[in-house]
C-alpha cells in the first residue's frame, strides 16, 4: 500500500484512498459499498444505491462521514441499506447515488 501523502499537491482538493469494495444483493438489487480513507487517517463510505419505501419522505443517508475505524465505517454503510428496506413493500425503489 502506498502512503498517501504521495498524492498531496496544491491542485487536489482532497484524497481517499479506495480501502474495500463489496457488493450485496437485496432482492433483485445489487449494492457497492466503497470505503475510503483520507489523509487525516478517516474513513468513509459511499453506497452505489438508496433504498425509498412507498411510504418514506425521502431516502435514509447517514450524516455521519468520518469515521474512526474501517469496521465502523463498514458498519454504518451496512446500516444506511438495511435500515429502510422493506421487501414486502412492492412500491418501494432503490435509487442510484449520482455520487458513487
């Protein structure tokens, strides 16, 4: 594994280095989950889909963005998935996140 701080230049505005990448199935949808980590040693995640059940406002996306360890990070992107699905609900969509 490189050092990060190899890529640290004026002309970027920040660098993650991709640490995992999974892929899980809930129903007939496929998931990546990314986990990334920055040059201050935090950890991130970002999910590839969204999941907004028929009766839900808006889609659930964690607020959080650093966090302290890959297993937590691993953790809360697992969360943001399984918290809102509802495989009984036949008019519920998984959304793309444009910024996977």
């Amino acid at each position: 594994m490189l050092d990060i701080d190899y890529l640290e230049d004026a002309a970027f505005e920040s660098v993650e280095e991709v640490v995992r990448q999974f892929i899980v199935k809930m129903g007939n949808q496929k998931i990546k989950i990314r986990i990334t980590r920055d040059a201050h040693g935090h950890f991130q995640f970002v999910n590839s889909h969204y999941y907004q059940g028929s009766k839900q406002a808006e889609s659930y996306i964690a607020s959080l963005s650093n966090y302290p360890s890959e297993k937590i990070a691993i953790m809360n992107a697992k969360l943001q998935i399984v918290s809102s699905y509802d495989p009984t609900d036949e008019n519920g969509v998984w959304l793309e996140n444009d910024s996977f």
